[in-house]
C-alpha cells in the first residue's frame, strides 16, 4: 500500500463556544491545518462527525464545510462511527490517498454538542448503543462503563484510587495545551469526592461535553517533502469493530476490536508495543486508560491501572499518555477526538509537542469498544 | 488507480416493512449480496445512509451491520452525504478496494424511513439544506426542486406535461421489478392532476418516503474472475460537491456537482456520453431527471424533458433510463438508493436485466445537488 504522510494540522479550542456554530468550527479547524500545510487547496475534504443530525439539525457535512471553507466542487463525504469517528474519517483519508484516487486530502473531525438542551446529549450519545437492546431501556454510556468498571475492579482487585491516575495525568497535561478545555491540574482526593454519575464512578473520571474541530492534511509520503520538512509518517491505520451491544461479548474488561486493530496497524508498521514512545489513549471515562493500556499491549492483564498509579504514564515516564490533556481535559467533542489525538501526536513527532518521541500511536473507541481504531505515526 | 469489480449484489423489496426494522434490512441485503458472490466472509463493510440518528436513534451503523450480519471484527463504517449517501459509500468502497487497505468490501446502503411519525420524516430530510439559511425558515426539499422546476419551466419554455414523461417511465419500468415500491403503470393524466405538493409540482413527481437496503460487494478487477464469470467492472467512479444552498450559485437549473463528477468519471473511463447505454437518473423529483440528463451530457440544456417526452428515456429507446423503476418507482429509500441504482445497473450489465448494454452510468444526488456521485460500470 502506497505510504502516507501527515503535512497540515490544526484545530480549535475545546469548549463551549456559543458564538460559534458547528460550520464555524469546522472551518477554523480545516484551514488552520490547510495553512500549516501552506496550501490553499485540497482534492477532498473528510469528516469525520458522530451525531450532527441530532445535534445540529443538519446532515450533508461534507458539502456543508467544503462550502463554507471556499473549497469549491471537491469531492466530501462524512464519516461515522460513534465517538470513533474522527478516527474512522482519518482511516478513510488514509484510503482516499493510497488509493490514487486524491493527492491532497483534509480529514476534519467536528461536534458541536452544547447547543442542545439539558440531558439531551446524554440521550444522543446514547444512539451510539444498541438501541434495541442498550439504549432503549435507559442505560447511558457512563452506566455502561461504570459496570466496567465494576467487573474490572472486582475482577482485578483494583482500587478506585489507581485508576484516577489516568484523570489525574490528563489534567496535569492539559495545563500547557491552550487549545484543552480543562487547563487546571487535580489531584485524587478531587476525583474521589466529585459527585458520583454512576457507581463507581465519579464526576471527575468522565471526559466533558464539549465542542471542538480538529483537521489533518495528508497525501502520499512521497509528495510530502514538497510541502514540509517535517512530515509525519502514518505507518499503521486500522479500524476494527466489535458487537455492538457489551451484553454479547466473552469479557468486558478487554475490547477486542482495540486488540484486533492494533494487531493489524502493528504488523502494517512492523513495530511492537516496545517501539511505541508515547500514546494518546482513549480516556472519555478513566477505565478506559487502564483497559486501553492492556489491549495495546502496554501493561499486562489487569495491571493497566497500576501501570499509570506508578506515574509511568506522565510525561518524563516510561509512556507518556494523553500528553494533551486527553479526552478528560482537553476535552471530547465526540467526532473531532480521534482528529485531536492525531494532531496531538503530531506535535509530539514535530518536535513541537511536549514529549521528544519517534514513534507513537492513538486509539480513539467509538461506542462501547464497538468501533475502533489504531493510528501509529512515525517520524518522516 | 488499481480497478475495482463488483462480484455480488443483493437487495431487499422498497416499502413500508414495519416488521423488519433498520438491522434487518441491512442484514438481508448483505446476506444477499454475500450470497450472490458466493462468499462467507469480506474484509470491510462500508454503510451508506443519511440520517439513522434522527430517524431510529442509532448510531454506529458500522458496528451495529457487521455485527449482527455475523462478520466478526472486520472494519466497518458509515458514510454520510444526504440522499446521495449510497453512491459516496460506494465511492469510498471503491477507494478502500483500490488503496490495498481491503480485498473484499460490502457497501450496504439503507434506510429506515417509515418508523417517525407524520410529517417528522420531511423535517429530518430537511437536514440535508442548509440549516441556517434554508431549512431553519421551514423550507422542505419539495419546496426547493418545485422553486427549480418553476425556473426551469420559465427559463426553457418548458411544459408541465413534458416533465411528467419521467414518472411515467419509471412506473412503467417497475412493473418487472419484484423489488419496487409502485409496480404499476400510471398515465400522464394521473400525473397532473395528482394532488398539488408545492407549486408547480404534484405527488405523482415525488419519490416516496419507504425503507429499504442494497450492497454490492466490490474487489480488484484482477480478483474478480476467481469469484464470478460475470464481474461487472467500475470504469468511473467520481463524487463531487456543490454549495449546500441553492441560493449561492448562479444558476439552479444546472448542478455543478453532476456536470464535475460526470466530467471526472467519464475522463477515469476513457468514455463520453455517446458510450453510455443506460442511465440510472436521480428522479427523486421529475425535474431532477431532465436536469440529470442534461448535466450528463445527454441531451441539450433545456432539452431533457423534450429528450423523455420523445420516448427516448424508455427501453428500446435511445437512451433507457431508470430501468427498474428509479427513485420514483422502485423507492427511494434515501441512503439506500445509490446502491440500488449500482446494482440494477450490475443487473443490466450481466445480461440479467431488462437491458442489453455494454457500459451504463448512475448518478445518484445529496441534497438540492449539493452532493452527487457519478459511476459508470461496465461489462467485465
């Protein structure tokens, strides 16, 4: 397969912006990242969006931001999976480039989701459930992990106090990224005595609703040195699904679609987990760390959480994570988040970021593990 | 670009199913169109659907098919682009087929339209305008090609009469189709003095709001003939946006979209349209068929419906369009309908339709032409 490389990046602050609308974003994000490309046009522009429908009362993205960001008669479509879709739309512009088909192409993830009153967004980001077995009978996405959570620390005699290292790292991360939502470190007494959401689990484990957009120019990394001196190689993409409904699977303390996807973008890379010198992990609810550390092959069943407990996850650590702030602090607008790891990463491999690293991956999970996908970069 | 091929096709019946719901018509037609390739397995699935978070509050289509089509944890998403979001997954299907990333690919298009109450399904269908300018001040999609059809009338002299040729066709050309909505022929009289919809436009114009779901499985030409003798080889496939409002571009009675992607599609083929034998038009509207047939390069500007009222649109005409009963006949199930003009083009090309043609074209729209998708195919 034709390699690709990552030549533009940009994004959005993470928040509540009301004079902002769901095209505004999209917009800022795509020519941010068109202009630290220093072109101003592309072939194709992807996006990737869970729920604009809901949201935004507004569908035909892809023309939608094309319109909007000047980009003409281009070819645009939008990608969905959940809150994997800012992950899944990168995959598919890995696609769209390697294919031949488009030279120049922009992925854009966006969600505006604060623009919706009360409990609706809970019930939107619901629809990412089986809605003839999960969602329909109440449950939400914090009742589904807070369960997971349960079963993994029953299962692996885990405490609450391990796992609130990953919230704890994430805000710690977040205090020098100006784009996060959350810029104020917190310590584990706040996590444990935040309000409870789900037994067991609290306020300050669960990533916000938010919103933001985030953008990757990519095209074959042959024609990247024209662009850039400092390319970012995409040396594995893979997105992987699972049953939908977390009642159908062996064990819900692993997600075998994060297992399977990131077998498959190792063995396109040629690289093992030891390789791997930082990692944007999907931490929307802290229990995700410590699974997502041990399905990528991190930390041993069961030891994910006293991996990141021993501050290996910190930056100056042995794998630093959500160096960013993640998805707790710098926030988690449901489709841009895969796009926001991605960038993040990018930084990292730049020389701009946080962590001096040569290789390092993202997985960004939609649903309940029921889509995921495995992103690893490399230095160009 | 490596050629893709499609080896299996599949569908179910267009109409108001209320026993089966959004899972169990995408299940019946992968199945079907696994079964037609005679193959228990793909690498991908790619869905093609518009609005399943309005329409059945569910998400994560990639996930929710794969899974309860049994396919285990292969890579599965949604594609996104209005009513034109079957011909755009298709396009990306042919991407991931052409890029190496797969080497079997299903694209299901469907949609659950019938399960919202009244008039709920024009509102969620209004999502594909432009939210801010258009379909916020309450104007429906009918409203929009009916202000279209007016222009169209005025600017070209055109009459009424004239236009109704393309509802009259596509009747007439389901009648053979077991899987069409409206399986009966109608006369022009029942076109006009059907009731009023938005001036000047009556029902008898309109396609229907029903379910339905179609795939086709794709490959590369080089892998087809291990799968079938009849493989049905994609020799253009090209998608291109528009403006999302009608109101930005300088003229409405053209779309720049279809003359764009049909100009890209027919330079990939090699092929102009004095080589194409049959047409799957997007008649959503019966001014949108004399508009297609014009932007194709088929007939003059102003001339299309002149073109259908001649006859020149039906089988063992000139030109034979909507074949199995386009969007007016067979249904128009929204996400769905790009695939079910992919696979009734496949039908015609291997020799199992009600058409003998060599090379065939389908156009398939998202919006008020804000989004349209050209493929040609041919025999392989």
């Amino acid at each position: 397969m034709e390699e690709v490389a990552i030549i533009g990046i940009g994004c959005t602050p993470v928040g509540e912006p009301w004079h902002k609308s769901l095209r505004n974003m999209a917009v800022e994000s795509t020519w941010a990242a068109m202009e630290d490309a220093a072109i101003d046009q592309v072939d194709a522009l992807i996006v990737g969006n869970m729920s604009s429908g809901n949201f935004n009362d507004q569908e035909s993205l892809g023309s939608l931001i094309a319109d909007y960001a000047g980009l003409g008669n281009i070819s645009a479509f939008k990608v969905e999976g959940a809150c994997g879709s800012g992950g899944a739309a990168f995959n598919a512009g890995v696609m769209a480039v390697a294919s031949g088909m488009h030279d120049t192409v922009c992925v854009t993830g966006v969600e505006k989701m604060t623009d919706v009153v009360g409990d609706n967004a809970t019930k939107i980001l619901a629809n990412a459930a089986d809605r003839e077995y999960e969602s329909i009978h109440g449950i939400s996405f914090v009742g589904l992990n807070a369960m997971i959570m349960r079963r993994y620390m029953y299962d692996y005699n885990v405490k609450k106090e391990d796992l609130c290292a990953f919230p704890v790292n994430s805000h710690k991360n977040a205090v020098h990224n100006k784009y996060a939502m959350f810029r104020q470190e917190i310590k584990m007494d706040a996590v444990l005595n935040s309000p409870m959401v789900a037994d067991p689990m609290t306020l300050m484990e669960c990533a916000p609703i938010c919103d933001g957009a985030a953008s990757a120019i990519i095209t074959t990394k042959e024609r990247a040195r024209e662009y850039t001196d400092t390319p970012v190689i995409v040396k594995g993409s893979s997105l992987k699904v699972d049953t939908i409904g977390v009642h159908d699977r062996k064990t819900v303390t692993s997600m075998k679609a994060t297992v399977t996807a990131a077998n498959d973008a190792y063995k396109q890379s040629g690289l093992s987990p030891s390789d791997i010198q930082t990692v944007e992990l999907h931490d929307a609810f802290s229990i995700m760390g410590a699974i997502g550390l041990e399905d990528l092959g991190f930390a041993e069943r069961g030891k994910g959480a006293r991996f990141a407990a021993e501050g290996q996850i910190g930056i100056g650590g042995k794998l630093p994570c959500c160096t960013f702030g993640g998805l707790k602090a710098r926030g988690h607008p449901v489709g841009a988040t895969g796009l926001y790891q991605i960038i993040e990463l990018s930084k990292n491999l730049r020389g701009e970021g946080v962590v001096d690293a040569e290789c390092g991956l993202a997985q960004n999970i939609g649903g309940t593990g029921s889509t995921v996908s495995v992103t690893i970069l490399g230095r160009g």
